[in-house]
C-alpha cells in the first residue's frame, strides 16, 4: 500500500505529458481506489460474517424480524384493489410488470420530463473520450438535485404503499440510479445474475426511459421454480454468476425459467432484488436506459450494504425539503437504525 501511495505521489509530483505515464497514473489510481475500498469495508464485512452464522440468524435476527412484522401489521396502509393485485403478485411471482399510463401516479408528467433531460445529458457525457471504456454512465449527484422531480416520484405514496403492503414493514426509501447501459455486450457488473444483499426483501421499481427490445438490455430475473433451488444454494452467498454459469445450473429449464422484460418506453417493473436472481442482459445493438428506486424495510438486515445513491445527507435534505412527515420517515430510514448499526462505514464493495 505504502509503496503504492509513493509511486503515485511521485507521478502527481513529476507529472510528464505523455500517454504511457498517464496509463500508468490511471493504473495505479484505479488500484488505490481498489484497495482503499476494500479496507474500509473489512468493519462491515466481520459484522457480516458473524450475522450470516446460523446461530446469528435462528436465535437472534430471524426472531427480531418476525417481531417487527407482527408489531406493525395493522398499521398497514389499506390498498386498492388493483394496488392490491400488484402485492399479489409480487409475492406468487417476485415481479409485476405494468406501466406509467396504468399506474397513473400523480407529477408522472414531470418526472418523465425531468428524466428526458437526464437522459440527453448522459448520452453527451456517454460520448466524451473518458467514458469510452465504461459499460454504464450513471447520472450524478448533481444532475438529481438539478432534476429533483425524479427523486420525488420515488416518493409517491401509491408507490411507498406497495411497497409497505409487500415488505410487511416501515419503508426506507433508498433513492434512485439513472443508468445508461451501453450496447458493447459485455457481461459485466449488474449485467451478470445475482440478488441484492440490503434486506431479507426489498423491492426496485425500474422505469424504462426507451423502448427495450431482446437486443437492447431488457431487465431479466429468475421464475421461482428455478430461483428456489438455486437462492438456497447461494442463500448468503453473494456469488455474481455468468449467464453461461446460470444455464449449467437450470438444465432443460432454461426457457421458461427466466423471465426477459421486453417493453416500451415507460415500462414499469416491480421486483424483489433480494430474493430473486436478477440481470440487466447485456445490450448488444441498442443503449437502454432506465431508472431504478430502491425501497427496503427501515430496518434493512444488512445496513452496512445500503445506501447506494450516494445522496448525501445534505442532499436529501435539500430533495426531501417539501416531503410530509410520513415520506420524511422513508427518507431519513437510517436515523432509526441503532445507535451501533449507524456506526458502521458502509461498505464500498
Ligand atoms: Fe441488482
């Protein structure tokens, strides 16, 4: 580590203007940034460890968990019936396709606006030489506080109700991720099956911002009668595999064990990261781009794992500063946590 920070600090202070030194730099940046993350997570990965243990989970958390539904189910908020049907589903299936025109949620106008604008803006940043080698350009901070109407769609209470109705429990509302995934096929990061590791359940609901064909990333995930099988063969491993990897594991069921979410622009789809397998498949002649919000229960089973907005506190407060004091609640989930939990640096990888 120590003779990484010199050899870096000596090309910041003798910096010389060609392309080898410059490769060089990016390496040796890329490999501090490697390691620098890995120790800040060493806390949260002990503490994992040790709440991953059976013992940990049947004597102690399992119990607190059963507790905490039991505690809140009749302050569940009433659904309507179509509202209701969503829930179900979910539940039989750990997904519910539907779409904005359906859903009909109030400001969906500005949202779909305020994401356009998103969307042209990362298409320029897209095309700039430094991200020539990424398979993704995320929208940034800044881009979410200039766009704020995004942030506030993923509060809206017919969505915090769903997801409070299936989560059995308080909401936290984890904020979103504007992606824009490029059509170079690679099979790479959230581009390979895995499940989310934040809570026991959460749900993502991830809005299409183009029309998905099979060649352009439609969103996959698992049916559960192969996701069964194979989460209790991973069930706290959080092991990415490779579609050749998954389809060794689902022999002669392949086709009608994954679900393949072609759609149009505006696509809606109601998930359960935590407990289902899940890809974006990799786009091969068309970019895809789409919004994903991220909503588990107020107190998540891994808090150490959320948090993957990067909103800083600031942040929120400036994005929440109109919110009710129900939607504040969902917000500002991780000023419930325990005095120890909110101790804990979250980890970076
Ligand atoms: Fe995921």
């Amino acid at each position: 580590m120590f003779k990484l920070f010199k050899l870096q600090s000596f090309f910041l202070q003798n910096p010389a203007p060609n392309s080898k030194n410059m490769n060089v730099l990016a390496a040796l940046n890329d490999s501090y940034d490697w390691w620098s993350k890995r120790i800040s997570s060493l806390p949260a990965k002990a503490i994992w460890n040790i709440s991953k243990s059976a013992f940990v989970e049947r004597n102690i958390l399992y119990p607190r968990y059963q507790k905490y539904i039991q505690q809140h189910k009749n302050r569940l908020p009433k659904l309507s019936a179509a509202d209701t049907a969503i829930v179900e589903d979910i539940r039989q299936t750990g997904i519910h396709v539907s779409s904005l025109k359906a859903l009909n949620i109030p400001h969906t106008e500005e949202f779909l606006a305020a994401s356009e604008a998103v969307f042209q803006a990362l298409a320029e940043r897209a095309a700039l030489p430094e991200h020539g080698s990424k398979h993704e350009v995320l929208a940034n901070t800044a881009q979410l506080l200039q766009h704020e109407e995004i942030f506030q769609w993923g509060l809206s209470g017919k969505l915090l109700n769903i997801v409070e109705n299936y989560l059995q429990l308080p909401v936290g509302y984890d904020g979103l991720q504007l992606v824009r995934s490029h059509a170079d096929g690679r099979e790479i990061g959230v581009r390979t099956w895995h499940k989310d590791r934040e809570d026991r359940r959460m749900l993502k609901v991830c809005v299409y911002l183009n029309d998905v064909q099979m060649e352009g990333g439609p969103f996959e995930c698992l049916q559960p009668m192969v996701n069964t099988p194979i989460y209790g063969l991973f069930q706290y491993q959080y092991k990415l595999l490779s579609d050749k990897e998954l389809k060794s594991l689902l022999p002669g069921t392949e086709a009608e064990g994954i679900r393949t979410l072609v759609g149009s622009m505006g696509t809606v789809i109601f998930v359960d990261t935590a407990l289902y397998y899940h890809r974006g498949k990799p786009p091969t002649q068309h970019h895809r781009t789409a919004v994903f919000f991220s909503y588990f229960s107020r107190r998540p089973r891994n808090p150490y794992f959320c948090q993957r907005s990067h909103l800083s506190r600031s942040d929120l407060d400036y994005l929440a500063r109109n919110a009710s004091a129900e939607e504040r609640d969902c917000v500002y989930w991780f000023d419930q946590l325990p005095w120890l939990a909110k101790q804990m640096p979250k980890s970076q990888n």
